[in-house]
C-alpha cells in the first residue's frame, strides 16, 4: 500500500567504459538519470574550467533523421497495405543477443526496401500534389472553354488581348455599350458566366488600352493573365487531363510498390526501435558531465533493484554512492501493487501519483471500485460479455503498461457486473420473459438471488448510501492513520475522531430506535459531544477569540458537505436503474412483432444491437461515475497527490520487446 522505495545514486567512470555501460543499463532499465542542468554554477566553473557536457548532437541529429526516414517508410506501407490492421499492436519478443543478430541478417535488406518505399511515397504525393495544381488549372480555364484565342497571346505588334471577369450582377449590354462609346475599335466577347462572375475578353489597340480600363473602371472589371498557359482553353484543358491520367498511372504503379514491400514492414518496424534505442543512448551520454577522462551523473533507483545496479557498477570499476533520500527530498514515485489491487493503478494514476507524503491508495480504492462498477451496471449476462471480451484481448493481444491495465481491470469489473447482475436479477434486463411470452407464450423469469431494485428501488437507494458512507469513513480513516503516522495526534483527534462521533452519533439517533431504543439516548449524547468538539477545536488553529468561535462554527457547518457526498452516491442507484431501464425498452420494442419467424428475428436482433449500445453506453457510465467518486469524495478526505513519475533510463521500444534473461 506504499510507492517503491527509493535510492539516490551517483555515479563517477572512466569515458571509454560509458559506451558500453550505458548499453547495459539501458538493458537493466532501472535507473532514472537526473538532468544535469544547473549541477556546476557559473561561480564553479573558475576553478572547474575542465568539466563540460559530451556533445553528442550531431550523432542525436544524423539518428533522429534516420528515424524521420523510418517512420515515413512505415508510413508509406501502412497506408497500402493489404492486411488486415490488428487492434492492438503486440510486441514481437526477442532476446538481447538474438534481436542484435537478427538486425545485423537483415539491415542492408531493410534499409534497400525502406529507401525504395520513401521513394515511392514521393512519387505518390508529388503526383497527387501535381494532380491537385492542374485540377485548379482546368477548373479555372472551364468558364473559358469558348475562347478560341490561344492563352499565351497577350498582344500582337498593335494590339493587346485582354481577358477579365465582372460580377454576375452586371449588365453586359451595358458593359458593351460604355466600351463600344469610349472605344470604338474594340472588339468585345463576353465568354461565358456563372452565379459569380462574368467573364469577357476584349481586343483594343495597344494606344487605346487605358481608355478601356476607364470605360470598365464602374463596372468592377478585374483583369487576369493566362499567358503562362498554352494554345487555347480547350486544347490546354485536354493537355492537363491528359497529363492526369498519366500521373494516376504512376501513382497506381507505385502504390502497387508499397503493397508489395508490406512483407518487409516487420523488419522496418524493428529497425525504428533499433534506432529509437540508439538516440536515447547518445542523447543521454550528450547530457552527462565529463572531464577528458571521466564522466558523472545522478540519478534514481528502487531499492529492490540495488543489487543488480551495483553489480554492474563493480563490474565496470566505476565509483558510486548509494543513498536513502532525505525525508523532505522530492523523490520519483513508482506504484508496486500485488494481486488484483495491480490494475487499479491505472485509476490512481488517471488522477495523479501520490505525492511522498502520500500513501498509495491503490489498495484501498480497488475494492471500492470494483463494487461500484458492478452495481451500476449490474447486469449478469453484461458482465460476462465484458469479462470475455477482456480476457480474449488479455490472451490475445497481450497488451502491455496502462492498457494491460485497463482491460485486467474492466476483467475484474465484469466479474462485479455479473454478481451483481445476479443478485438484482438482470440478465439481458428482463429479455428471457419477454422472450418466453413472446414467442413461446410461457412465463419464464430469472429470479433474483436478493432482490429487483425496479421493483423496490429505495431498497437500493439506502443501501447506495451505506456504501457511500462507509466509504467516505474509510477515507476519513486513512487521513486520521496519516495524522497519526506524522505526529498529529491532536488533528487526528479532532479533525477525524469527533466527526466519527458526530456522524455516527446522529445516524444512531436517527435510526438506532428501530434497533433498540437504548441507540437512540446513545446517539443522542454522540452528536452532543461530536459537535461540541467541534465547535471547541476546529478554530483552534485560528487567532483571537473571534477567529477561535467562527473557525468553529465554520468547522461545523462542513457537516453539509458530509451530507452532499453522501447524496453523490445516490448514483449508484440512478445508473444501476438506467441500465435495467434501457434494457427492458430494447426488449419490448423487440418483440412488438409479436411470435413467429418475423418475432424472433426482431426480438434477436434488438438483443444484438440493443446489448452492444446498452454495454457500451452504461459501462462508459459506470467508468467515469466510479471514477468521479474515488476522485472527488474519496480523495477529498485525504489524498494530496502531485507526485513525480519515476522514468527509468529503458528501451522505449514500440514493436519489439528485449527480454532480460531471467525473462526468457
């Protein structure tokens, strides 16, 4: 129930073992390396003028150019590949050695087929961006279609040629008439018009072509120039779609190539975390500080993982220093949860890490969480599709990190959803008596193993709100531990202990008479005393008399937030009814065909389709509204987090998986 212990660890070695140490510990992939930024400040340097920073960018620059070439290749091949695309990438698993060998086999074959891809992939999008240009050129020369003057000819020895556009509102006989006054000897064509534009070309004597522009001056008349386009409209329009068709047919050849190197994808995904590892590994010898000789750097490790660090370290002679951190020193937070509680880090760390100070509420929240899921979407056959759906991607696709996570988790959720699912009596919602009315007109139920919360529902309502209290208890009761753990007996006492009696004294008092009437005196005297403890300390960190007496009643007044949290898990009622409620429509929409062939296919296919929206719908409820009580009512009470994830010096690798020895 605690983060990984942790150890500050230093290190100092000579610069011709750190090629080869460093490959090794990035294999171990146990140690964080601390940025070395701000380490020797501008006054240290006077008499330290020999340390510097390895600079490895050109080598960090040439591999990152190498990767960008590697990911437009699996780009390239993706995007044409035949095969079907899996859901989950799963990690091909290699031994150190044997991936080492196997890239050495096939690299000069890799890297000739990813050139070839890259190659093609620009031929493919230099066409398609060609084909785009004089698809624009031909949707610009179609209102010009009638013009039989050839594009380029803008002029001749006395005459120039000049093609414009108007808006659509004009008056062409209006147009001509100002031009044909003004200027006698032009000859004007209007070409062509659509819901925009009018469009014209007009031949006038070189001398008489500002006299032109004057006359079209009020009609908007914008000029244009296509003498960078050859022979006529028509016969340039012909010239791209010909030149289209060509390029379609190179693209169509080179995507044909793409397809075809989908084979050689494996190797070309490979070569990419190959790279990936070696830039990590220049770029974090780039960030160390050296002397000629020798080279430092700082770091983290788990405890756990002592061993095998310092066994590497004496193994290179390098000098180090191992060290328990400080107890106010920020520390990386690394969750180890064991058991079922594992999967339930994926919901703490949706929220953020717990800070050192912290405890790990994995634990605590996993039970918890696993209830109120179930609850909300408390229907038994639902479970069991979201159990086995899980466990099939678990087995399947082996997914690793926070989606392992995640579907062992919903695993385990779905186990809830089916016990609940039984003890409320939902299977389908309440499809098997529809069904058995429907087609077979006979009276067939699934009895529930407690009871139906659509038949009594604030059966469930109250049950929901001793979940939630006992809940929030539980959270009072790890911030009393903490209180306690760190010396404040006194905030334990008075900001956890009196609120126990106070909330339990008027939950006695209300309802403790149906029990025994002696309950009632005694949850009486509770609240007295748990208010009025109340009242007394909870200013007591306030000054002045004033302060004392308002930080009181203030402090008492925090009893409606009790009360609103408790409400929050009304919720567990409302989503659970939802789910029953969505089901039970489906099922009756379903079978308004009533019996027969007709009827049971309806009454199938709304089971089907019904079930997928339903599973999908509430089970994404029941999600967030788990989540939604862990975060705000739950670690309201006592979680602080704000803790640093502990990023350990590893291969980041996204397609192949390098197996430690003991894992073979």
């Amino acid at each position: 129930m605690a983060a990984v212990e942790m150890r500050k660890l230093t290190v100092i070695g000579l610069n011709s073992g750190r090629a080869p140490f460093i490959y090794e510990l990035m294999h171990l992939g146990v140690v964080e390396i601390n940025s070395q930024d701000g380490i020797i400040s501008d006054e240290e340097t006077d008499w330290l003028p020999d340390i510097f920073r390895s600079s490895n960018s050109a080598d960090v620059s040439r591999l990152e150019g190498d990767i960008i070439r590697v990911s437009t290749a699996l780009e390239a091949i993706s995007k044409y590949d035949p095969s079907k695309k899996p859901l989950l990438i799963t990690r091909k698993e290699f031994g150190r050695e044997e991936f080492i060998a196997y890239m050495n086999k096939v690299r000069t074959d890799t890297e000739r087929n990813m050139d070839k891809a890259i190659a093609a992939y620009k031929v493919i999008n230099d066409g398609k961006a060609e084909i785009n240009h004089l698809r624009s050129l031909i949707t610009g020369l179609q209102p010009w279609v009638k013009l039989d003057i050839p594009l380029e000819m803008n002029e001749t020895e006395y005459v120039s040629v000049i093609h414009g556009l108007t808006g659509a509102k004009v008056q062409s006989g209006q147009l001509m008439a100002a031009v044909t006054e003004s200027v006698p000897s032009a000859i004007v064509q209007e070409i062509g018009a659509d819901k925009q534009q009018k469009y014209f070309s007009f031949i006038v004597l070189k001398e008489e072509k500002d006299g032109l522009y004057e006359a079209l001056r009020p009609f908007g008349f914008s000029g244009i120039n296509m003498a960078d386009q050859q022979g006529t409209p028509t016969e340039a329009i012909h010239r791209y779609e010909k030149r289209i068709e060509e390029i379609e047919k190179t693209i169509t050849e080179n995507e044909k190539v793409l397809a075809e190197l989908s084979p050689a994808r494996k190797d070309i995904e490979y070569l990419y975390d190959l790279l990936v590892t070696q830039r990590d590994r220049a770029r974090i010898v780039g960030e160390m500080l050296s002397t000629d000789t020798v080279f430092y750097f700082d770091g983290w490790m788990p405890a756990k993982a002592q061993d095998e660090v310092e066994e590497l370290l004496k193994r290179y002679e390098f000098y180090y220093d191992i060290q328990v951190p400080d107890a106010d020193e920020e520390v990386p937070i690394l969750l180890h949860n064991s058991g079922v509680a594992t999967p339930f880090e994926a919901v703490t760390n949706m929220y953020s890490l717990p800070s050192r100070k912290d405890i790990d509420p994995t634990t605590i929240l996993a039970p918890f969480y696993f209830v109120f899921f179930g609850m909300m979407l408390s229907d038994a056959a639902y479970g069991i599709i979201l159990s086995a759906l899980c466990f099939f991607v678990l087995k399947k696709y082996k997914p690793e990190g926070t989606i392992y996570k995640m579907f062992k988790m919903f695993f385990y959720c779905g186990i809830s959803t089916f016990i609940w699912g039984a003890l409320f009596g939902g299977w389908f919602g309440d499809f098997f008596t529809v069904a058995g009315r429907t087609l077979f007109n006979k009276e067939i139920s699934i009895d529930p193993i407690w009871f139906n919360p659509m038949d009594d529902p604030m059966k469930l309502l109250i049950f929901s709100l001793i979940l939630g209290a006992i809940h929030l208890f539980v959270g009072m009761g790890v911030q009393a531990y903490m209180y306690f753990r760190d010396g404040k007996a006194v905030d334990a006492i008075c900001d956890i202990i009196l609120w126990y009696v106070l909330l339990i004294g008027l939950v006695l008092f209300g309802v403790g008479g149906m029990v025994a009437p002696v309950l009632t005196t005694v949850g009486k005297v509770m609240s007295i005393v748990g208010a009025g403890g109340i009242l007394l300390t909870g200013g007591r960190k306030k000054k002045g008399i004033v302060g004392k007496v308002t930080g009181g009643l203030g402090a008492l007044y925090g009893i409606t937030s009790y009360l609103s949290d408790i409400l929050s898990y009304s919720r567990l009622l409302a989503l659970g009814l939802a789910t029953g409620v969505v089901a039970q429509v489906i099922n009756t929409l379903g079978s308004l065909a009533g019996g027969g062939v007709l009827g049971a296919i309806l009454l199938t296919a709304a089971l089907v389709f019904g079930t997928i929206f339903n599973l999908a719908i509430n089970a994404l409820g029941a999600f967030v509204h788990s989540c939604r009580l862990m975060y705000v009512e739950f670690f309201g009470k006592f979680y602080t987090g704000g803790g640093r994830e502990f990023r350990p010096f590893a291969r980041k690798t996204k397609y192949v998986k390098i197996m430690k020895d003991q894992d073979k």
